[in-house]
C-alpha cells in the first residue's frame, strides 16, 4: 500500500474527526494493519477510495466499519483493580450515606466507553456488594460506546472462560455469574440495572440527570488534549458536587484545570468537582447538587461529527 504523507495526514484527520483517536506518523502501520483488511474485504482499491467513500453523506455504513476497524476495545473485569476498591471503599460509601441522609435512594453511574460491557458488570457487582437492599433503590448504570459491535456483545451480558478470568475476583463468579452455553451470564439482578446506548463521546451529550459515578477509563488517552479537556469539562457538568470521575490508570486531570479535585484512596485517584472553582449561585448549600440547570450546561467545543448520535432514550 503506496501513501504519500499527505494520504496518510488525510486519513488521519478524517479518523480523528470520526471518532477523536488522534493518530500521528507513529501510527501510521494501523493504516496497513487496521484499514488494510477493510479496504480489502469493502473492495475498495486504496485507504484513500474508502475515505472518500466514507465522508460523502451515503457512507453511513462505511463510517461504521471504519470505527470498528479503528478503535481499540481492549477491556477486562475490574481492570487495574485500584479504582473498583476506590469505588467501594471511599466514593460509594460516602456518596451512600449523603443519600441515605437525605432519604434519596437514587443511584445513577456513567461507563462512559463502555467496551464490552465488563466494566459496567464490574461497578454493577460493587454497587451490589455495597447496597444489600438494592431493590428500595432507584439504581441505573448507562453503559455508552461508540462501537455497535462492542455494545452488541455488552448487552448479552455473556462472557467466555477467558474473559471470566481476566479481572474478575474468583468469589465473584459463582455469585454473580451463571454457566451458559458460550460461557458465564452477569446475573439478571445486575443486568437489569445496566442500559446500553451508542454515543460517540465527541458528539454533545444531554441526559435527563446527573451522573452520581462516572467512568471514563482508557478512551481520552486516544484524544488530543484539547479534546479530552472539553470531554472531562462536559462531564464534570452532569455531576453532583459529591459526583467522582474515575478515568484510566495513565490518565491524570491534573492538565484539565482547577475545576477538578483529584481524591485519593490507596493507590487510585478520582476526581470531583472543586467547590472553590465554581461560580457563586451554582452550589446548592442544603443539597450536594450542582444547582445549575442541566439544560445550561455550556456548549461543547467538540468537532462536529458525522456520525449519528441516536438520542438519549
Ligand atoms: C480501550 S477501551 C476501554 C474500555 C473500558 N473503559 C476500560 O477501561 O476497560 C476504549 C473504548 O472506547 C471506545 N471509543 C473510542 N472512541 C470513542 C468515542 N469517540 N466515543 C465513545 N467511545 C469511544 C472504543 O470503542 C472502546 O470500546
């Protein structure tokens, strides 16, 4: 395959504007490794036909594929681990007794870039390692990604012998798991708190609610920074003042702006709103609820995208 630089910048671009993986002339083997066997099986003649194809508004299909072929999906069962024991044994108990002191027994949780679904099983055991009497609660987990097949595959809630073994704590698999054919099914009790939702990250986003817990792991370290800026400052707007942001083990806020408190517990750090960085008349002193309105939060500077974002359910 004979690209000059400037194909390989062309395609670059438009990969970044799809889906914001920043690649740069480093990357330029995933031309040949991930686009090669596209190209090949859509039978284009070259990377840069299937672009073309791609950009004109007819290429719905091949901007599909093109995002399957481009992102990276890699994901396994309370992967780092750090984080899930933050989660359990400092965010959620003290997000929980703020609820319970204020007779509130709503939970929602964001696996932002979801994969295939093992991280938002994971919270989903915590939550209910933490929460004995989950059924008086009011309790979602939106699990979003970019990638319809990575979600196909999340929404079974089937995992292989292998991935069972990748992360998930032994005492974990006869509890919350059972034997199907294909592998190990998350129990329904967790299932049924997850919903799962295509949404390209880059894209604007509205919920109908803030997110209590989101996790942002291991997407962001693929954006240029400015746009991982605007991501984590978009989602620090559907947060509580008490909402934590977990993000990846090599993904630190600290070039984000004071608007985010780093918190530690143990080996992990996760990230709330900083209540001195806020604008007087946001912060609501009977509630640990941002007052500001959901509909008000500021408009994304994310690149527009072709990719369709189907509305929040
Ligand atoms: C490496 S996996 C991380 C999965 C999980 N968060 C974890 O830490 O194990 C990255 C995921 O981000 C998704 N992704 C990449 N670009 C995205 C975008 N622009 N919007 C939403 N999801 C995206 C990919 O499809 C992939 O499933």
């Amino acid at each position: 395959m004979q690209l000059t630089p400037t194909n390989v910048e062309f395609i670059f671009d438009y990969i970044e504007d799809l889906c914001g993986i920043a690649l740069d002339d480093t990357k330029g083997y995933l031309i040949e490794a991930r686009l090669g066997p596209l190209v090949k099986q859509l039978a284009f003649k070259s990377p840069m036909e299937l672009i073309e194809k791609a950009k004109q508004p007819s290429g719905e299909a091949i901007r599909k594929a093109l995002v399957e072929a481009m992102t990276t999906r890699e994901t396994f069962f309370f992967r780092d681990s750090s984080p899930f024991e933050a989660l359990q044994f400092k965010a959620l108990p003290e997000m929980l007794d703020g609820k319970l002191k204020e007779n509130k027994r709503k939970l929602r949780v964001w696996s932002a870039a979801a994969s295939t679904g093992q991280e938002a099983c994971s919270i989903g055991i915590v939550i209910c390692e933490m929460i004995p009497d989950m059924h008086n609660w009011d309790i979602q987990i939106l699990a979003t990604d970019i990638s319809e097949d990575a979600l196909a595959k999340a929404r079974t809630g089937i995992y292989t012998k292998m991935e069972m073994e990748r992360g998930l704590p032994k005492q974990y698999v006869s509890k919350y798991f059972s034997p199907v054919s294909g592998g190990f099914k998350i129990t329904d009790s967790i299932h049924r708190l997850i919903r799962f939702q295509q949404l390209n990250l880059l894209a604007p986003f509205q919920f109908p609610n803030l997110f209590d817990i989101i996790f942002c792991r291991n997407v962001a370290i693929y954006f240029e920074k400015k746009v991982k800026i605007d991501l984590f400052r978009r989602m620090l707007n559907l947060m509580p003042l008490n909402g934590t942001l977990f993000v990846g083990a090599s993904e630190s806020l600290f070039d984000c702006g004071t608007e985010f408190r780093p918190m530690q517990h143990c080996k992990s750090t996760f990230y709330q709103p900083n209540l001195l960085t806020l604008p007087p008349g946001t912060i609501n002193t009977t509630s640990p609820t941002l007052m500001r309105p959901l509909t008000s939060a500021p408009p994304s500077q994310a690149p527009s995208t072709s990719f369709s974002l189907r509305p929040v359910k």
